[in-house]
C-alpha cells in the first residue's frame, strides 16, 4: 500500500510519519509538504501514487483540493487533526500517529 504524509513544510509530522510507517514492509511510504520552502512539496503524482493521503490539519486538506482539483481524493483522503507544535521523531507525535493512522491501515 502507498502511503502519502503531509504536512506544511516536510519537516517535523510528515516526516516522523514517513519514518515510522516506513519501517513496514507492508507499505511504501513518502512525505511532503505544501509550503513553497518544503523539501518535498506535493506535486499531482504523489497524490496519484498514494493509495491513502494523510494530512495533519484542514488547511492541508483545502490547499490540496484547491491547487489540485481534477485529482479525485474523495476515498483516499484522510485529516489527522494533528497540531504544528511537535518535534521530529518525539515520542507524543508518534503515538499520536500510532492512534490516528492505524485504524485506516486495517481497513
């Protein structure tokens, strides 16, 4: 399964996400972000190689559905309400990734 994280500026969530969900052989993991200053901004073929697009905030979920609006995200689209205040790698954030991925990974 192709798993897609982003968050604003790849540095922090969906990049302790991509390294936590990236440790599965289960899955092929990338990250992105949406600010022009990202590592890896979000380009139409991430979002088409993702079979589950996980976003931290709504303001991800908009920026996305706006800046790509003939990419059908409706089935594969997920926010996770997960703040900006977290570190990379720290302990709270992967919990918190823990709890609110993994449901939609059994499914």
């Amino acid at each position: 399964m192709n798993l897609l994280f982003i968050c604003t500026v790849n540095r922090m969530r969906s990049c302790t996400a991509e390294t936590v969900y990236g440790a599965n052989p289960d899955y092929r993991v990338r990250s992105a972000g949406i600010a022009p200053t990202a590592p890896n901004q979000v380009t139409a073929e991430l979002l088409k190689w993702a079979d589950k697009v996980f976003v931290m905030e709504n303001m991800h979920r908009a920026f996305i559905t706006e800046k790509f609006p003939d990419i059908d995200l409706s089935k594969k689209l997920i926010v996770l309400d997960i703040p900006d205040f977290f570190y990379y790698m720290e302990p709270e954030l992967v919990d918190l990734l823990r709890e609110k991925v993994d449901p939609h990974l059994a499914q």
